[in-house]
C-alpha cells in the first residue's frame, strides 16, 4: 500500500511601512526563485540623506534579484559564492553612485536569505542580526556591525549602555562603503526551528517553513504565513 505525503510550501507575503518617525521609507525587501526553484528572500534597510537610503534598499535588493533568477544554483557552497561576490559587487556599486553630491553618504544594511529543502544560508553586512530561536530561547548567530558592539567586545560599554548610547545608530560595515566587505554567512540545516534575521527596524522568522516578518520600531511590516 502506497501512502502519498503531502508536501509542505512556503506561501511567503511581504509588506513595508514608512512608520511614525521617518518622513521616507528607507527599507526594502523582495523574494525571488531561481532556475533551480531556490527562494531567495533579501532585506535592506538604507540609510543617508532624505532620497539616498531607500534608493540604496532598493538598488541592493532588486540588482541581487535579477542577478539570483538567472542562476541554477542549489548547492550551499555554490550559493554561499554567490552571496559573497553579490555583496561585494553591490558595495562598489553603490559606493561609486554615492560620490554623486546628490547620494552622499548612501548605504545599507543587508539581510539574504536562501532556502533549499530543509536549509536555510544567509549572509549579513551592518546592524541586522541572525539569530536561532529553538525551544523558546533566542541565539544570535551574527555580531552587529557597529560602534556600540566594537565598544561591548573592548569590554567598554554594557549590552545595557549600548541600547541608550548616542551613537548606537553608527555601523561599521555596510554595502555602499569604500572598504571592501566581510559579509557574515551561516548556514542552517533543520526546518523545525525559528530563524531570526533583524535589522533595526525587522524581524524575520521562519518555522516549520512558515516565514514570518514583523516590526521591531514601527518601520517595516512583513509577514510570510
């Protein structure tokens, strides 16, 4: 006797809110498949003057789209590559388009998820964070890329001063710098657990192939059921 199993989907919605402090919005998120059927999900949250953030966002996400639908990729190692050399190529893209007066200072932070069968790789540049949710307790798996954390790891600030420090907001690594970036990746292997991917304004999560993203300050809203 044959037994038929139903296989599990993802139905993955995405939605951003400008919320109640900024007068623009500087996040941008977008999913997209490869050739392989991979689902890549990307997060960017910009920063720099009134126009150059959300274009920052915007540009890194959609130009890492197009580049991910072109590829066939699923082996972790070779998707892992790619995220790399993505990342590194958007920061000189980016960081050339922000010597124009008009986008100085523009940058972003950077989230990119990948998910193959019953995996889960990422990569991260700026103050987002990776984390493991398991059993109820919550793991980062990232360090942020800021001031305050530099301060925290000197042994200088408390995790407690950092949260109220003035310049808490200040990165040191983000896609659109003159330095050469050192992206994070992980990879994640079982789908019975949360993942968490937050920058300062999102969270990310995924269970059981349920990928749920919420607010953390009212600036993004996005739910994956």
């Amino acid at each position: 006797m044959l037994t038929q199993v139903r296989k599990k989907t993802m139905e993955i919605s995405l939605l951003t809110d400008i919320g109640q402090k900024r007068s623009n919005n500087q996040d941008f998120v977008n999913k997209f498949v490869n050739q392989a059927g991979v689902t890549l999900v990307v997060v960017a949250d910009g920063m720099g003057g009134h126009r150059a953030g959300n274009i920052a966002s915007e540009m890194s996400v959609t130009d890492l789209g197009r580049d991910w639908i072109n590829t066939d990729f699923r082996e972790l190692s070779q998707i892992r590559d790619w995220m790399i050399a993505a990342i590194d190529a958007e920061n000189r893209k980016i960081y050339e388009l922000g010597q124009n007066e008009e986008y100085k200072g523009m940058g972003t932070t950077i989230e990119v998820l990948a998910f193959v069968d019953n995996a889960v790789i990422f990569a991260h540049v700026g103050d987002s964070r990776i984390a493991l949710i398991r059993n109820g307790e919550y793991k980062q798996l990232t360090n942020d890329h800021s001031l305050v954390n530099a301060l925290i790891k000197a042994g200088q600030l408390t995790k407690e001063e950092a949260a109220v420090h003035p310049q808490r907001n200040i990165i040191t690594q983000s896609v659109g710098q003159a330095a050469p970036i050192e992206a994070i990746t992980n990879i994640i292997i079982n789908v019975n657990i949360c993942i968490s991917a937050t920058s300062i304004c999102l969270t990310v999560l995924l269970l059981s192939k349920q990928l749920s993203l919420f607010s953390l300050q009212d600036c993004c809203y996005l739910s994956c059921i």
